[in-house]
C-alpha cells in the first residue's frame, strides 16, 4: 500500500510539472504554478520559510520522501530504472555510502552560489535539470504535435487550437540538456538512484535530515531469512540484509523493499529499536546534520525552417541580436544582481514567454539564464507571465502598472544603420510603435527642416521594452537597439 501510494502521488506531481513547462496556451500555469514553488532549491532562494519548514518536518518525520515524490528528477530517475527493471530483475547490489562525492559537489554548489559561479549552480539544481530537459528536448515535439492539430483545426474553421513557432534558443543550453539527460539516464539505468545520493545537493542536504526520521524501514531480524530480495530490489543500494542495516540517509521511502519482502521482515514506520551505529560513525551523523541543518536555515530541436515572406515577394533577412554592454533582465527581476543570485535558469520563463523575448544566454557567467532580446518580438507593457511562473524570487510578481513604468533599459540610436540615412526612404517605424511616446522623429541636420526624419530618443521616458528593436525594418542590424539597465528604476 504504501509503495502504491507514492507510486500515484508521485505520477500524479510529475505529470502536473511536465504540463507546467510544456504549456502553450498559458493557461495551466494559473493552476499548476505551486508544483514549482515545493521545490526546495527555489523555496531556498524565495525564502519562501512555509514551504521550507515543511519540507523540513516532511523529512524529519517521513524520510526522503520529497526525493520519490515531488522532486520531477527524482521521479524520472525512478521512471528510467523501473523501465530496465522490467527486463532485468533482481539486480542491485548494497554499497557503501561515497562520502567524500556528495559533501565535495554539496562544498562545491555552496561555493558557487556565494562566489556568483551561477552557471555551475543552474547545472547542479535538480528541479532546473529536469526544467532544462523537457523545454529543450520534449517541448519542441509538443509544439509541433500542437501545430499540426491547429492546421486540422483551421481547415474546418475552428480555433480551438494556434499554431506556435518552434525555433532553438539557446544552442549551448541544448547541448547542456542533451547531456544532463544523457547522464540521468545512464546512471539511473545502471544505479537507480545514483545520481540522488552522490551528485545532487539537495539530495545531500535532506540526506542529513532523513538521518533523524521519526519513520523508517527498519529489519525484523527475528523474521528476516536473509534471501536479499530487499538488498537487490534497493534502487539507493542502501540496505546491507546481511547485517540488517538500512542507510537512511539515502534511503528515499520508495517501499521497493518491504513489497519484495516475503516473510514480513520489513516494516515502515517508527521503529522500536534500530541497530546503533558505531560511535565515530554517529559524531559523524551529528556533525553531518548540523551542516544540513545549517544549509537549510541559510538558505531551454532545431529551428523553424520556413522562411518569412513580405507579401510573397521577397525573403526578409533575420536579424541578428544587438551586442548590449548590460544585459537585459525580466521585468520584475529588479537588477541583475538579484537575478543572477536567485535564478536557477530552469527555463520556465523561457517557455512560458509568449512574444519569444526571453531566451538563455551564452554568457559563460550567467550560461543558462535567461535575457532579453527582440528579434522575434516585444516586450509588451501588458504582459506579466515571467513574473507570474518564477517560484525562485529571481523575478518577483508585478501588475501590469507596475511593468508599465518600469525602465529596464534605455533605447541606443545607430546612425550607421538606419534605412532614412542609408536607403535614402522615409520610415518613422520605432516612433510609431513606441507604447510610451518616447522616441519623436527629428530633422537629421538640425539647421535643415527638411532633411531626412531620424529618431531621437527620450531616456527619461522609455522603459526598454523593445518594440522599437523588434520594428525596425534595417536588416541584418537593427538601427536602434535597447540597452540595459543594471537596476530597473520607475518612472
């Protein structure tokens, strides 16, 4: 019973955020917007203290049970082994716990994230991984399954469906996501949880606490036959039958050993009596567990190959993103500074954006995390999803008044790119469109009324949304490109 109960609850979380990432509509995100916001890393860096508190007490009393039920990584890891486990039974062995592995990545993800490495700490967050792999290898083959269903549906005059552009954003975050998926489901194939209990540091951290669970599995050593059934069927290698010990620590409550268990010798809940450890090894679980407690309370497939025609007549040239010397941050992100230290680049933003703005950098500091561009759109006054979906505190709520008002960046004028001064043609283009009036067109020769219009831009009054970058009709350059703001201030 309670291995069917985890079995159920966990498919049930993983479905609802695979559904969160995977949403083209926009809709689901008002609903399953929580599942991002239990995870513990994310809940760390929101300081979010409900949700960390009773993850806390969820392990303290239950084990590692948020590893089997509600970390999305956890349960694609257990999804890959039970998979070989249909064909080859029976196959684990016990092994001892590799210390020295998990405290060195958790030092070394605690280092990162003080000394700003944010590349290293994106690559380490479990809830990211996962995010990464399905906006960048699953979400692709969605949005085509959801484009030929909007062609079935246009052809019989019905819009219950839209039809999306599905287009690579970030090459190197790909590659990240092919190999993270790659690795997951190697070690999981081969270990089970082997990626849980030496690589990931959330695993680590809940490791300490899980020590000191008020329910275990623990041996009924008057009934066990030592036929190892629970030893090979223990995807955390974590229970030696011959000594009747249970590491708890990596255990993950997956209840895989008491089903196998035919003569009752395994029970889950709080035990009456469980073999001591030996004493240096408990001042080392004091000593762990003091530095999991400490860490606790301190704490994006190729692109579209159809060309865009203007009018049918002539291809219209991509553009190529603007060289900004400040990055460009999501409204509601406040600086770059604060994003950079709470964004854990899991892509949700990324996948939710409906005017394709955001997408990952390729900066080798902040690799991963989003910025802002406007080759394929804008970023309109009106629109607020990013700050809606973001469960780590790096880009905080905001009402549309507030993202009105707010100045991300400033808009740059390139005189050497622009079609009034090189193709000698009136445009006007980026002060037409401009939502907040902040670009008027002036005479190029200020002595001559009649010169060629060009635009002039009023710092004061823009607030970097980039509609003028992304109408501008100067190919493959944009005559005027929107610059960064370190902090976003209000008008």
């Amino acid at each position: 019973m309670l291995r069917k109960i985890r079995i159920t609850l966990a498919a049930i979380m993983m479905a609802m955020v695979t559904l969160l990432f995977l949403d083209v509509s926009g809709v689901l995100h008002h609903y399953l917007a929580w599942t991002a916001r239990i995870q513990f890393l994310p809940a760390v860096l929101a300081l979010n203290v409900a949700v960390i508190v009773a993850l806390v007490l969820l392990t303290l009393i239950f084990g590692r049970i948020y590893c089997s039920v509600i970390c999305p990584l956890g349960i694609f890891q257990d999804i890959v082994s039970w998979i070989h486990g249909k064909s080859k039974k029976n196959r684990f062995t016990a092994s001892p716990e590799k210390r020295w592995l998990r405290y060195g990545v958790l030092v070394l993800f605690i280092a990162a994230f003080i000394a700003g490495v944010n590349s290293l700490v994106a690559l380490l967050a479990p809830y990211s991984s996962y995010g990464r792999m399905v906006t960048n290898l699953l979400l692709p083959f969605y949005q085509w399954g959801n484009n030929l269903l909007a062609s079935i549906a246009e052809r019989v005059d019905s819009y219950a469906f839209y039809g999306v552009d599905v287009w690579m954003k970030s090459l190197p975050t790909f590659l990240i996501a092919l190999a993270t998926f790659i690795i997951i489901v190697v070690l999981a194939w081969r270990g089970g949880r082997t990626y849980c209990n030496t690589i990931c540091p959330v695993g680590t951290i809940l490791a300490q606490l899980a020590r000191f669970s008020w329910f275990k599995v623990y041996f009924d050593a008057d009934k066990c036959k030592s036929c190892s059934l629970c030893t090979k069927n223990c995807k955390a290698s974590c229970i030696d039958f011959k000594t009747h010990r249970v590491d708890y620590s990596r255990c993950v409550t997956c209840g895989n050993c008491i089903e196998k268990c035919n003569f009752g010798a395994l029970h889950y809940g709080h035990p009456k009596a469980v073999a001591q450890p030996e004493k240096h090894a408990a001042d080392d679980t004091r000593r762990a567990f003091l530095v999991g407690t400490a860490i606790v309370g301190a704490d994006v497939a190729l692109a579209q190959a159809a060309k865009k025609v203007d009018g049918g007549l002539a291809v219209i040239e991509d553009k190529v993103p603007a060289k900004r010397t400040t990055p460009l941050t999501p409204p509601g992100s406040m600086s770059a500074k604060n994003f950079a230290q709470h964004c854990t680049a899991c892509q949700l933003c990324v996948a939710k954006c409906p005017n394709g703005v955001l997408r990952p950098s390729t900066d080798p500091l902040h690799l991963m995390q989003p910025e802002m561009s406007f080759e394929r759109g804008a970023c309109r006054p009106e629109c607020v999803e990013c700050s809606t979906v973001c469960p780590t505190g790096a880009i905080k709520p905001i009402t549309v008044a507030e993202k009105s008002s707010t100045m991300l960046g400033h808009a740059v004028w390139v005189k050497d790119n622009c079609v009034v001064l090189t193709d000698g043609v009136n445009c006007g283009n980026c002060a037409r469109h401009c939502p907040v009036g902040a670009i008027m067109m002036v005479p190029s020769n200020a002595d001559d009324e009649s010169s060629p219009m060009v635009p002039a831009v009023n710092i004061s009054m823009c607030i970097g949304c980039g509609t003028c970058e992304y109408v501008c009709p100067a190919r493959p350059f944009s005559a005027i490109y929107v610059e960064g703001h370190e902090v976003h201030n209000q008008i």
